[in-house]
C-alpha cells in the first residue's frame, strides 16, 4: 500500500421498519466529499480509542445495559437502511431489540442493534435515539460517546469521513492512511447535550442487577 493511500468506505444505512418504529425524518447525509484529519475530530485520548469529546460512560456499565436489552428486548429484524455503520454490515439484515425499562430503573426506552462484526446501543429520548457503537468500525471504536460512527438518528447533523495516519496513531511501521470512520459534526454544547442526556439514562437503567425472564425486576442495587 503506498504511503498516504486512503480507502473510502460508503455510508450504509438503516431503516426502522417494523415494531418499535422511530418518526420519518432522516439522518440528513451532509458533506462527505472532504476527508479530514483523526487528529482534528477525535483529539480526546481514553483507554485506547480516541473521542469526539469526553467520553460519556464506563465501558462496563454500557455493556451491562445493552445485554438487559438484548436478553429482554422485543427482536426485530430490519434492513441496513437509515443510520451510518460499517460498511461490513452493508445490505445485510440488522437484528434490533426494543426494550423498556421497569418505572423503578427509570423507565427509559432503549434498542440493541446487532449486525456481522458490528453492535450498538440506542436510547430514545423525545424521538430521537443516541446511538453508541459498541463492536465494529474501526480500531477507534468503543463503547462510549463519542467516537466514529456515534451518531443521534432524527437530527440533521452531517457525517464527515475522517481518515488517521498508521504510525501517528501506535500502529508501529505502519505508513498508510486508513479510514477511521465517519464522525459526527455538532456543536460542543450539542454533543454535551446528549452524551449527558445518554449517560444518565445508562447509569439509571444500570441500577437493575437482574431482570427475570418478562423483563421484570428479580434484583434491584
């Protein structure tokens, strides 16, 4: 591979069809004919992966939930149309579980996305989801707003493709360029908006140790 070659990904999307439907209005597309800079988009270092900001989250709270949702969620099966994800999942049928909580977690509604090599979480505030990638993407992907691929489905923010330099970023002799992923380009106060808005819902949905087998509490921290 020659030194500055980079490789452009599609965007793929998905479209919430059936059960548990979202409002109508799409992620708008935005810009995509520039690459920028992993330097310039993710400048926030944290256990390895570089963040659009501070990350929102500990990694093994995230989990926890998104496992309470996948055990207990309502399952659809869905095509890959509508949000940005790894091209690995492209024209393939996603699997999403809809669950909401019991009033005494917090009663907050979430859905698990699960697709080939990829997986996310999404919580539903005023018809919107917060998506967090948890699985795919790219070596910058991790379980905790925000990084590439984090987006919030229903508000028109552009994506941007964002490319990193091999040995810049640990990857030893590495000389080429590859493509970090498409991030998400909002305003600070923005992103603080909903990764704060994503968190608390986390950290409230995670005070449930158990649920039984109809999503009810067996066990309460």
């Amino acid at each position: 591979m020659h030194p500055g070659f980079t490789k452009r990904i599609k965007s793929v999307s998905l479209v919430l069809a059936t059960g548990f439907t979202l409002p109508s209005t799409a992620l708008a597309a935005g810009p995509t004919d520039q690459v920028y800079s992993a330097r310039d988009f993710l400048p926030v270092r944290s256990e390895g992966h570089r963040f659009t900001s501070t990350p929102y989250g500990e990694t093994a709270v995230i989990l926890n939930v998104a496992n309470k949702v996948q055990n207990h969620g309502i399952k659809h099966a869905i095509s890959s149309r509508g949000l940005y994800i790894p091209n690995k999942s492209e024209n393939r049928v996603i699997q999403r579980y809809d669950f909401t909580f019991p009033t005494a977690c917090g009663g907050q509604t979430f859905s698990y996305y699960e697709g080939r090599n990829f997986s996310a979480l999404g919580y539903h505030n005023n018809g919107k989801v917060v998506f967090d990638l948890l699985t795919g993407g790219s070596p910058y992907s991790a379980p905790r707003l925000w990084g590439p691929y984090d987006q919030v489905i229903n508000d028109p923010a552009p994506m941007q493709l964002v490319v990193s330099d091999g040995q810049e970023s640990g990857f030893g002799l590495a000389r080429a360029s590859f493509v970090v992923g498409k991030v998400t380009e909002m305003s600070q106060p923005k992103v603080s908006e909903y990764g704060k808005i994503y968190s608390e819902s986390v950290y409230t949905a995670s005070r449930c140790a158990a649920l039984n087998s109809t999503g009810k509490i067996l066990v309460q921290k």
